[in-house]
C-alpha cells in the first residue's frame, strides 16, 4: 500500500538515522538503561528521546522491559561501531543520501542528473568512503571466493574502489597478486586513512585519476576490477 512504504518507512529510515547519529545504540552497548540515562549520555530531550526508543522498540532494533531499554540482536549486529558487521557509516551516510534524494524530482522534470561527485563536501567525502568501506566490508570474502581469477595474474587495477578493500582480499588470497586502486582525488583523500589501515601498502596503492578519461592502456593490467561504479 503507497501510505504505508511511504509514511511509515520513511519515518521508520529517519527514526533509525538519528538513534545512529545520536549514539543511542552506543549509549546501550555495554548496559541496559532508562529513557533518562540515555538521554543524559546522549545529550538529548528526556521526553523526545523516550518516544524515539519506543519506536526502536516496536521495530525489533531494542528491547523494554521494565524500565530499562537494551540491544537486540539486530542493532548489536548492525550498529555498534565495533561490531565486525557494522553499518553504522553506511546509516550516517543515509542521512547525505536523503539529501541528495531530493533532487529526483528536479531530474525528472528537466533531465538534467545530479553529478554528486561535484557537489560533495569534504566532511560528505569522508562518510561516504566510510559507508562504501562499511557495506565493502560485507561482500568481500564472498568476492574473493567467487571472482575467477587468471592463472598467473600479478597486475590488478581497481576502477573507482576508493577504500581499496576488495584488492586488499583479492591480494591476501593471491599472495602474487599486485592492485593499483584508481579513483578521484577527493575519493582518495577520503579513504587513504582507510587503506592505510589495512597495513597493505606494499601491495595495494591509490592513485588519482577520472576512470572516465584515463588511459589504461593495452597491457598494463590483467585484471580490472569494477565494483559499484555505475550508478542509474
């Protein structure tokens, strides 16, 4: 029914966005607490920050018992930071993304698309290489598992993989495999703290270019890589 995938989802994607922003789920990782507790650690309206938690509690993200609110599975799995499963980036950057959502209409009336690569600010670069990492984070192992890799392959490019994290899988499971990681400059100011992270520097590296108008050339590489590149 269009009421209920537009208001209740909607208000649901904006009830779990500001939980995130707000570190209500931090605020319950180590302890059950009260409305009031919570709302002290997370600097918020005791009475708001209550009605928030009831709807966290009628979505399956926490638990009411008594008083006290705690984690579900699902929110200990998802949302804590330190969880090897977070998406705790990839719902920060929902908020940006809603953001840009609103110019769909503004397309369809004219046409014209919205280069979001050129209207990004720093701090919106910074979540979004993150959120890619954090979803990255999900598939990799399943990547390395099912991508056929040539026999004797040594040379690897990486179109447009910002954080760098499906060469730094590829190139742990073949141990003579070598990724240059091609993507925008704000791309890889972004995530170069992310692929320094990975201690893999003598294997993998950044390196600034458009993937629209680089010359890759006939023999450089053996293997090109590209992973959430288009986007329609």
């Amino acid at each position: 029914m269009p009421f209920l995938e537009t208001h209740f989802s909607f208000g649901l994607a904006h009830a779990v966005m500001v939980a995130t922003n707000l570190g209500v789920f931090e605020s319950l990782a180590c302890q059950t607490a009260t409305s009031t507790e919570i709302a002290s650690r997370c600097g918020s309206d005791p009475a708001s920050t209550q009605r928030l938690l009831d709807v966290l509690v009628g979505s399956g993200y926490l638990r009411y018992r008594g008083d006290r609110y705690a984690l579900t599975t699902t929110a200990r799995t998802w949302l804590l930071a330190g969880s090897p499963h977070s998406l705790v980036d990839a719902v920060l950057f929902a908020g940006d993304e809603w953001e840009l959502m609103g110019h769909i209409k503004g397309y369809v009336r004219t046409g014209m698309p919205l280069d979001i690569h050129k209207c990004m600010t720093g701090e919106q670069w910074d979540r979004y290489q993150r959120c890619m990492r954090a979803l990255a984070g999900q598939l990799a192992n399943e990547v390395t598992e099912v991508l056929p890799m040539p026999r004797g392959t040594t040379e690897m490019v990486d179109v447009g993989g910002s954080h760098g994290h499906y060469s730094v899988a590829l190139c742990r499971r073949y141990h003579g495999l070598r990724s240059v990681v091609l993507d925008l400059p704000e791309a890889v100011r972004a995530a170069a703290p992310l692929l320094a992270a990975e201690n893999m520097g003598h294997r993998v590296v950044h390196f600034e270019s458009d993937a629209l108008t680089h010359d890759f050339g006939g023999d450089s590489y053996d293997v090109v890589l590209l992973s959430n590149l288009l986007f329609v």
